[in-house]
C-alpha cells in the first residue's frame, strides 16, 4: 500500500484523525517540520499537509507523485518550479469560517461597535443610530464555494449578492454575477466588498488607486482571499482619506506584516494573521481519506488543482 508523509504543525492531530476515520490502515509518518519529514524520507509517493512546508522539501522527494495540501491556498506549490504530480486542493470546508469572518466585521462596522465601545471606556453617553445590512449589496469578488457560503450568509441579512468572476456565468444563490472585465459596474454597485480570489496573474491588483474609489463612500472591504487582490497604498489612502468606511484584512504580501508596514497605522483598519479559516483536522482529514481510498484504487482524485489556472 502505498506509504504517506505528513507535514503540519497540527502532525500528530492530523495522524490521529486520519486513524479514526480510516477503514484501511494507511502506512504513513507524520512530523511537524519540513527537516524531520526529509530525513525520515526513503520512498513515499503521498505528502500531505502545509503546502508551504511541503514546498520546500518536494524537490528531494523523486518518488512523490501526489501531494494533498491541508490549505485552501496552494500558492508557494504554484510557485515552485516542480509540476510533475498531482496536486489536490481543499473545497467545500472554510464556507462557514469565512462567511463568519466577512459578517463579524461588517457587523462590527455597520453597528459602530468599536467606537461604542471606546465611548463607554470614556464614560459617555451617546445614541448614534446603527447602520444595517438589510437591503444593501455585498459585491462578493469571486463565485466559488467559499464566496457562494458568504453569498448565502449575505442572503439570511436580506442583502443582496453580486458576485464577480472570470466569465461572469451565474451562479446559484448570487443575484448577479458580473465578468471581470465589467469591475468598475461591480465595485459602483457594491455597499461593501469582499474578496475570496486565488493569487492569479488574473487577480493582480485588481483594487488600485483607479478602482477602490468606485466603491460607494464608506464602504467596507473585507480580505479572505489572497494579498495580490489589492493595492495596499491605495488601500490606505481610501481609508485615510475616508473615501472607505474601514477594511478588514486576513491575508498580506509578506507575513507575519513588517513592523515598520504601514498597514498598521492605517485608520479604520483591521488586521489579522492568517486566521479567517483555519485547517482543522477534522476538516481537513475526510479529504485525504477519501482522496487517498481513490489513489490506490487508481480512481480520479477529487480537487485537483490546475497549475496554470493556479487553483
């Protein structure tokens, strides 16, 4: 049977899970760092785990010719000059997570929570109306089963979702979608904006210092998806000119986010480290299971990532 390597921080969770759902003993060796799955490496073909970890040891891995990433975001595998195996992705999982990122902060926004509370800290009373998210349009960048998850979320707010994608198709639960090539309609018809896009050459920017001030005035952006999305200069000159409501990011260019970033100082800015959605074992692991079972039995896997779409 074919034998499997594990590399996450989360390693011995991640053996443990797959032991409890497995009804076939998979032979595998899980470690918690690249160094230690490398040299424990003789001929395994299956790696699974941190696509970042994995990464830096696949070269030295001849033998591998699958590799199951515990990660929505395969980048640093797209990145890397090997492409000689399968690569399978993760789907249908970080709905929830994302969408209950996305609303806690838009809710935090249009409920003026913050301020609130730093009114309270200083002991003054004030009644300023709340803002809502009824009947307003969430532009939701991005129509898969994470920005589809957020789209339904949007609907139980009785807003209304306009997606954005490469073809513009529609898709089940959005009231609209638009094509890319049609972004200055979708960024002027959208009340707040969230982005859940793959690191394309596609995706590159597509909110820059000509784009963000198509948002209507105090909008608010929410990040889950990938950095490259957004121009971070022009990100912060539409929330210190206040032309943006606030933004909230999960995803940066380098990370964790330089001290001297100016990001941090940004107004109204909300940043977090990569935690919108996180790999959980028991997640995560039902994939590979399944996965691994279509493996040796030389069945189409599922998710499998295209290297030159770059998801």
């Amino acid at each position: 049977m074919s034998r499997c390597l594990i590399v996450t921080n989360l390693a011995d969770e991640f053996a443990g899970e797959i032991e409890r759902l497995s009804d076939t003993s998979i032979p595998l060796k899980a470690f918690a760092t690249a160094e230690s799955a490398l040299a424990a490496y003789t001929d395994e073909t299956v790696l699974f785990g941190n696509p970042q970890l994995i990464a830096e040891i696949l070269p030295s891995m001849p033998t591998v010719n699958w590799v199951q990433s515990s990660w929505a975001g395969v980048t640093p595998l797209i990145e890397a000059e090997r492409r000689d195996y399968v690569l399978t992705g993760v789907k249908d999982v970080f709905g929830p997570q994302m969408s209950e990122y996305t609303f806690g902060y838009l809710l935090a926004h249009e409920l003026r929570i913050l301020a609130r509370h730093e009114r309270q800290t200083a002991r003054v009373w004030h009644r300023e109306h709340s803002g809502v998210l009824a009947g307003k349009t969430l532009g939701i960048m991005g129509t898969g089963s994470i920005g589809s998850h957020i789209a339904a979320t949007a609907r139980a707010f009785d807003m209304k979702s306009l997606g954005l994608s490469r073809s513009g198709e529609a898709v089940a639960g959005f009231d609209d979608v638009l094509p890319v090539d049609r972004l200055d309609e979708f960024l002027s018809r959208s009340d707040h904006l969230v982005a859940t896009l793959p690191a394309t050459p596609g995706t590159d920017k597509l909110l820059n210092a000509d784009t963000l001030p198509l948002l209507p005035a105090g909008a608010y952006f929410v990040n889950v998806g990938r950095s490259n999305v957004v121009d971070d200069n022009a990100l912060i000159t539409s929330l210190r000119n206040a032309h943006l409501g606030g933004a909230a990011l999960d995803v940066f260019d380098v990370e964790p986010v330089p001290d001297d970033s100016p990001l941090w100082s940004a107004p109204n800015l909300s940043i977090t480290a990569h935690i919108a959605a996180i790999s959980h074992p028991m997640l995560i692991v039902p994939i590979f299971v399944e996965n691994y079972r279509r493996y040796i039995s030389d069945q189409p896997l599922k998710y499998v990532v295209d290297f030159s779409a770059g998801y």
